[in-house]
C-alpha cells in the first residue's frame, strides 16, 4: 500500500485528533493527550493517556484501526461464569477499507472518547 493512501486519511483524520485533543486537554495527565503523527512510519492517532489510544495505521493486509484501552468490569451479571478481572488492559484491531469515510474515522474517535469517559474513577493503576 503507498502512502498516499495514509497521507489521505492523515489530511483528513488529523483536524479531528486536534479538536480532541484541545477538549481532553484538561482531564488527562501532564503529557497527555499526544498526537501521533508520523505516516511515512505508517501510523497516526492520539493517546489519551497511557491506557487509552487510538492509532490508524499501514498493516500487511491494509489500512488498520489498532484501539487500545482497559476494560472494566461494569455488569456482575454478564460474568459470573468466569472471572474477569478489572482495569486489564485491552487491545482491539480492525481492518479499515482503503477508502474509510470521515463518519468512520469520526466515529472511531467517539468510541475512543467513550471508553474513556466511561472508565470507573481510578486514582491510580498499580502492579502489586
């Protein structure tokens, strides 16, 4: 894949990861939100803070929306069956079309926001 097809969805994705970042710019830690703006490395996308990123980036296979965040445990009920446990940390990777939309890449931005809006209020995330 060239990396036209990156710079493309890079002229049109980046207005938004600022718009972002300035609204978030005051509810995450020092440092943070960060914009990732290296295409001809084949990544672009925004960290949140540590645990919550979104990047689009050049796969093997094509364009990839690559999302990382921790997943809560939020519906006791949803698993009683097995244990899962709080604040893991989750990575999820979908492919994009060549041609992504803005309301795609848009909505792929909310959903980042979402999670992170969502998050139980931790003060701290530490290894015992």
């Amino acid at each position: 894949m060239a990396v036209d097809v990156l710079q493309d969805v890079r002229m049109r994705f980046l207005p938004m990861l600022r718009a972002a970042a300035l609204q978030y710019a005051n509810r995450v830690p020092d440092g943070y939100p960060s914009i990732v703006d290296d295409p001809n490395s084949g990544t672009i996308g925004i960290e949140l803070d540590p645990s919550y990123a979104l990047y689009i980036a050049r796969g093997e296979d094509g364009l990839q929306a690559r999302m990382y965040r921790r997943s809560p445990r939020t519906d006791n009920r949803s698993s009683s069956s097995r244990q899962k446990y709080a604040g893991a940390p989750f990575s999820d990777v979908r492919p994009l079309p060549e041609n992504v939309s803005d309301q795609e890449l848009r909505n792929l931005l909310a959903e980042l926001m979402s999670y992170y809006n969502y998050q139980p209020g931790l003060l701290y995330i530490t290894d015992d």
